[in-house]
C-alpha cells in the first residue's frame, strides 16, 4: 500500500470565501495546523486499518489546508473539534470509519495523532509539522496491535500498556512507602516512650524527649513531605525514562495513649519519555486518605492507611482520560534497643487498582481493564540517636504478588540511608535517600524531604 496525498477544498461562500483569505495569507495559522492535521487522518484512514491488521510501513504526505473540512478519495469524511490545551478529535464515517484523536502544539506548528479504527484493527501514529501557510507534510507509521511483537512498530501498544503499569505501581510504593514511613517515625517514638528498663536506660533519650505517650502538650500534630524520585524501565515491554514527585500533608490526632488518628492528602505526578512512540506519558493528579497506628506496647505497633486518588492521563498523540484509583497498605512494626541503636522491623501488605475511564483509548487497556498492583514488605532500620540526631539506615525487601506487566522482575531490594533531626521538642524534620536494587530491568531512586509539628 503506497502514500496517498489528501486535499481539503473550500465549498462555501460569502463568509466562508473571507475565511478562505484568511487561511490563505496566515493570520489564521491555528486552523491551518488544526486543518493539516484533519487531512492527515485520512491518510491514516486510507491504510485500511480498521478492517484488518496493518504492517507497520510509513506514509508522506502534503496536505492542503484551505478548509476545515475533509473528505478523502476512498469515500471517508469528517470535521474535527478542538478542546482544551490543544487536544482535538476527529470522528470520521465512510467505508473504513474510526476516529481520530490527537494534540496540536499551536506555537511549533507541530501535530501528532492516532487512529483507532471503529472496529479495533490497526492503530495508526501519525505526526506532521506545518511547512507552509496552506501546506502540512509529515507521516504516518502503522502498527498493530499485537501483544505479542518485540520489535518495531508492534512493541508500541505493548509499550504504551506496560508503561501504564508502570507508573501505577512507581506513584504507589512511593506516596505509600513514605506516608508508612511518617507514621512508623511518630509510632515508634511514642512507644519507646513508654519503655522501662534497658530499652530505656540504655538509648540516648534526647532525641525522643517531649514524645511521652498522652502528653497535653502534643496531641495535635501536621507534617509536610516532599519527595522527587528518578523512573526508569529498560524492558522490551515498557521501556522508558522519567521523573516522578510527591507532596503530601498531613493532620493527626493521639486519641489516646495507644490510638493515632490522622488524614494526609497531596499531589503526584509521573512524566516519563517513551522511545517507542517517541514522546511522552503524563499522569498526574490528587491523593487523599485516612490513617490510623496502634500502639499495642513500647515494642509493636500496627497501622492501617487507605489513599484515593484523581488522575489526569495523557500520552503524545492520544486522547487524555481520567482515572481512579485506590490503595491500601496493612503494616506491623516492632520496636527494640540494642545499646546505643534503635532498630526497627515491619512487615507488611500494600495493594492498588486504578480504573481508567470510559475516554481511556483501547490501546492502553480501556474499560473495563484495570491495573492491579500488590506486593509482600518486610524490612528493617538500624538508627542511632545522637542528642537531637538520628541517623539511620533502611533496607527492605518486597515482592510482588500480582503479576507483573511493565516488564521487570517481581523481587526488590530498598536499601537507603537517612537523617532525621530534632529542632525542638516540638519541630522535627528529616531527609532521606533509597534506591532499589537487584530489580531486573528498573531503576528507582528516591529522595525525599520532611518536617513534623506537634502541638
């Protein structure tokens, strides 16, 4: 199947004829690129793609933008709408009907789209840049969408899939490790409060005076923690690269001397670059959720927290989508002192779904499919306070228990290092750094920033 050149011709008059001359000398370049792209649907159309699997083979094209809308030789046509931030589509009915949707970068003049014939089939991606005030050129490399192709065109929906995996599960063990993490902190400095005997006399107290279980002076507390980490996935099934942060905040209560009520909510974000479609995934959006800690003795305690969260998704060349999704974590943590040291243990259970929404395109799940995440913790810590320092060092090994789709092994390894501090007895803070390891095909380094206020 060879290119074919595709032309949109103006059939009105009157006012019709002045927007025309518009078009024409370039005070409208918006419509001329928005224009350029409608014509490069067709040429996506005409590769037959919704009837029948497609070999991923590229197509030039020259496209003239005279006219909003479009109309191709094999019969096809269509007028396309504009939304925000440059997101178009653009329906089209004929002999091989399907829609198209893409973005439309109005200062570059550049454009990206993707095809989805009506009936599944091929998906076309396609791209073009404005070279004239009425002409676009570019191309459109068709792929199918077989899971099971590791090369070429064909590993792109795959990729597209995996790397929405991907970021699931990066956004979660991430927000949830470290909301654990503040929890454990604060838990764990009030059960040694309680302690007696050598768990008491033994450990330099400075750092945990102030934090007696029941306090008047320190019912209330609020945290903030900032945290950015480096993504990265070098797997035939999602391969990428990227950034991800988070920001959260948090109110407590100590109800009483074993119960820590609390409520956290916040802001994530995953931006990440992807070889295989040669642009970018971006999911971003805003977290809530309760929490609550048991202090059973000055050596255990256990916490239960839940998070919800409101996504926005959005890929080059693809339609954005919402998503819901919500996440739970189950820990028990245990407490002993060993001379001068501080040790920490914790097992736990972490589990996630994300449900995209109906606007999610078939190519990266769509409904009904969902994103599953779970996995086994257990790990340790081995601080040593110091008058108003505590350094300490983490290690945690994790397994995944449902099954892995980005491409990377279920087993980790966490291991890291950390400072925390005591301004007063009433302001702390603390910075930290982990890093997973022996995790085949992935990479995840992640720094994090915290302070806590108690009242």
């Amino acid at each position: 199947m060879g290119g074919e050149a595709w032309a949109c011709r103006h059939r009105g008059s009157g006012a019709g004829a002045a927007n025309f001359s518009f078009l024409r000398t370039g005070i409208a370049p918006r419509l001329s690129a928005l224009a350029a792209l409608f014509l490069m649907a067709l040429v996506v159309l005409a590769l037959d793609a919704a009837v029948r699997p497609a070999a991923a083979q590229t197509f030039n094209f020259s496209c003239s933008t005279t006219s909003l809308t479009c109309t191709g030789s094999n019969g096809d046509s269509g007028t396309a709408s504009l939304g925000s931030g440059g997101s178009l589509t653009l329906p089209l009915t004929g002999p091989q009907p399907g829609t198209v949707t893409g973005t439309l970068n109005t200062t570059t003049g550049t454009l990206a789209g993707t095809f989805v014939g009506a009936s599944g089939g091929a998906i076309l991606v396609c791209s073009g840049s404005q070279t004239g005030a009425s002409t676009v050129t570019g191309s459109c490399v068709a792929v199918t969408s077989s899971q099971n192709g590791s090369s070429g065109s064909n590993s792109s929906i795959r990729t597209l899939k995996g790397v929405a995996n991907a970021i699931t599960k990066g956004q979660v063990e991430v927000t949830t490790d470290i909301l654990a993490d503040r929890i454990r902190a604060f838990s764990g400095a009030l059960a040694r409060s309680l302690g007696t005997g050598g768990q008491q006399s033994e450990l330099d107290r400075g750092y945990y005076s102030g934090l007696s279980a029941g306090s008047s002076d320190f019912k209330w507390g609020v945290w903030i923690d900032s945290s950015g980490y480096d993504l990265s996935d070098s797997s035939m099934v999602a391969k990428f690269n990227g950034f991800g942060l988070g920001e959260l905040v948090g109110v407590d209560y100590l109800a009483t001397d074993k119960w820590l009520l609390g409520f956290n909510a916040g802001y994530v974000r995953s931006d990440v670059h992807i070889p295989a479609i040669a642009g970018h995934r971006l999911e971003d959006g805003e977290q809530f959720g309760p929490y609550v800690s048991y202090i059973a003795s000055s050596h255990v305690s256990g916490d239960l927290l839940f998070n919800y969260s409101r996504l926005s998704n959005t890929s080059t060349g693809l339609a954005g989508f919402d998503s819901n999704r919500y996440s739970g974590a189950a820990n028990i943590n245990f407490f002993y002192d060993v001379g001068g040291f501080a040790l920490t243990g914790y097992m736990g259970y972490i589990y996630a779904i994300e449900n995209p929404s109906s606007a999610a395109p078939g190519l990266i799940g769509g409904v009904p499919t969902s994103i599953h995440y779970g996995a086994v913790k257990v790990g340790g810590e081995a601080a040593y306070p110091i008058d108003k320092f505590e350094p300490y060092v983490p290690l945690t090994v994790e397994y995944e228990t449902t099954n892995p789709r980005d491409g990377t092994g279920r087993g980790v390894v966490i291991v890291g290092a950390g400072l925390r501090y005591r301004f007063t007895d009433a302001v702390k803070g603390g910075i930290s750094v982990t890093s997973d390891e022996l995790r085949s095909n992935s990479t995840n380094i992640v720094g994090a920033a915290n302070l806590r206020i108690s009242f």
